[in-house]
C-alpha cells in the first residue's frame, strides 16, 4: 500500500509505479497523504519524491505543484497545517483530473495527426498503467485510430523490464485492438520493410530544443524511422515539456541495476559478474521527431520558451 512519500518514492524508484504522468499523479497524491499526517513534512517528503527518478519532469513538476498550492494554503492564520493539508489534497485531485481529460484530448490530436496509418509501432508502454485515467499517451492515440479503422500495432518489448510484452500487448488485447510483439532489434528492419506507417511512443522529458527523453531503444526506432521516410510522433502531456533543460544533453540518464538484464527473474542469461550498462533511457534528437502531440494540440516543435 502507498500510504506515505516514502512508500510511494521506492514503488517509483523499482518501476511498481511507472509512466511519467503516472508518476506525476502518484507522488502528488503521496505528498498530500504525507502532509496530512504530519504537518512538518512537506519539504524532506518532497525531497524524498523528487529524487525517485531524475529522468521524468513530470514528477517534480507535480510534486513542485502541491508544495505550493500547500504553502499558499497555510499561509497565515490558526488552523495553518490542516488548510495546508487541504490545499495540497485539492491540488493532487486537480493534477489525476487535468491528466485523465489530457489523455483523451492527445489521443483525438494524435489520431487527427495520423488519420490514414494504420500499421503502428510503439515501445514501452504509454496506456492507463502508465498514465491513469483511460487511454494514455501514445496508447490513447492508438486507440482513438482504431475507432477511425482498422489498426495493427506492433509493440516493441522494450528490455530490460520488457514492459512493451508484459503490459503494452496486455492493453492492446483488452482493448481489442489488433497487435503482435517484437523484440527490440527486429524493429528497425520492420520499418526498413515498409510493414510501418507511423511510430508513436511517449516521453518522460521534452527539452525546450524538442531532444526528447523516452524509455531506452526509443532512439533507435526514431532513426529507423527517419531513414524510411515514417512519421515519428511523440505523445505527452505539456506537463512533460521542461522549458528549462535547453538540450536533451543536460537530461540526467538514470543506470539501472545490473541484474535486471543478467536474469530473467530468477534465470541467469549471462555470466553473473559480466559488467553491465543499463540506461533506463535514451535522447532522441528533435530533427528526428515529426511532431509532438500534447492535450493542446499537435507541435511541430517543442515551444522555446
């Protein structure tokens, strides 16, 4: 159960909570239960949540949020910590409400976009699970192309924690939409085939030149994409747009553990000391992006701001 910052930070940190506007959405909630048991722990909690995962914007931007709408509720009078406690509730409910309509309004954009596509690539996975509410990101794009006609996705698995095979293609099943799984490295032949029409994933960090940081192997599908004249579009809500990181080279990258790419739970694949480079992402260039879809519409672009 995450009934405390700290329980919600190591869900964030072993990816049991994952997807950055999910993870936006979590840590809000957290950090308003945290304030509402104790009323001096809105800046370690903060803290806390904050450094669970350094890649996605989203959760310090949510986080950003409920401090101060706390701090502004406190402000003054007698009774200070429970309107605080109050105010940073409200502005979690505010944040999970703003992202579930976000995820329908990128899913029409994106579908508006791509009107025509109908065999679609997608790694990670950017549906519900990762984004709350119904649809997602790129998943929600998917879905509302599928209501336009017949689509075929084809998602990536998306190593290490191959979240493309165990929840993306669960997703698209549920849903009723058509879908096959590849492994990571098929998937640039795949395009090079022409058996793609478009790529569409998510982002966990935009940078204000429009670089784009997303799940690791994003970057490969990208330039596969361009080399084949495919569009590749990149669904996310304008909360994952950082005007203040200039390029995608100042986007820390977070290295995960060894062993999530030596054993597949309990199996060893490898040799068990074998060193091992584990980049949770990767930094697509924004000259490889066709188009950014948020809830307000389609960018060519990220906006400089």
């Amino acid at each position: 159960m995450l009934d405390s910052a700290a329980a919600a930070a190591e869900a964030i940190r072993r990816l049991a909570v994952r997807g950055a506007p999910l993870i936006g959405v979590v840590a809000a909630c957290a950090l308003a239960v945290e304030l509402e048991r104790d009323a001096g722990a809105l800046e370690p909690a903060a803290a806390l949540l904050r450094g669970a995962r350094p890649t996605a914007v989203n959760l310090a931007w949510a986080v950003d949020r409920v401090v101060a709408a706390a701090r502004s509720g406190g402000s003054g009078a007698a009774g200070a910590a429970a309107a605080a406690a109050a105010a940073a509730r409200g502005e979690a409910e505010a944040i999970k409400a703003e992202q579930e309509a976000a995820n329908l309004a990128i899913g029409e954009h994106g579908a508006a976009l791509l009107e025509g596509a109908r065999r679609v690539l997608t790694h990670c996975n950017t549906g519900a699970l990762a984004c709350g509410g119904e649809g997602g990101t790129a998943l929600a794009v998917i879905a509302a192309m599928s209501t336009r006609g017949p689509v075929e996705v084809v998602a990536s698995e998306t190593r290490p924690l191959l979240q493309g095979a165990r929840l993306t293609v669960w997703e698209l099943s549920r849903a009723g939409i058509r879908c096959s799984l590849c492994v990571d490295g098929a998937a640039a032949g795949l395009i090079a085939r022409g058996e793609i029409d478009a790529v569409v994933v998510g982002a966990d960090r935009i940078a204000a030149n429009g670089d784009v940081a997303n799940k690791v192997g994003t970057y490969a599908h990208a330039l596969a994409a361009n080399a084949a004249g495919v569009p590749f579009v990149v669904a996310a809500p304008e909360s994952t747009l950082d005007p203040a990181t200039r390029t995608g080279a100042e986007i820390v990258i977070e290295e995960r553990d060894a062993d999530e790419v030596r054993r597949l739970g309990d199996t060893l694949l490898t040799l068990p000391d074998v060193p091992v480079r584990n980049p949770a992402f990767d930094i697509t260039p924004a000259d490889l992006v066709t188009a950014i879809v948020t809830e307000r519409g389609v960018r060519e672009r990220a906006p400089q701001r």
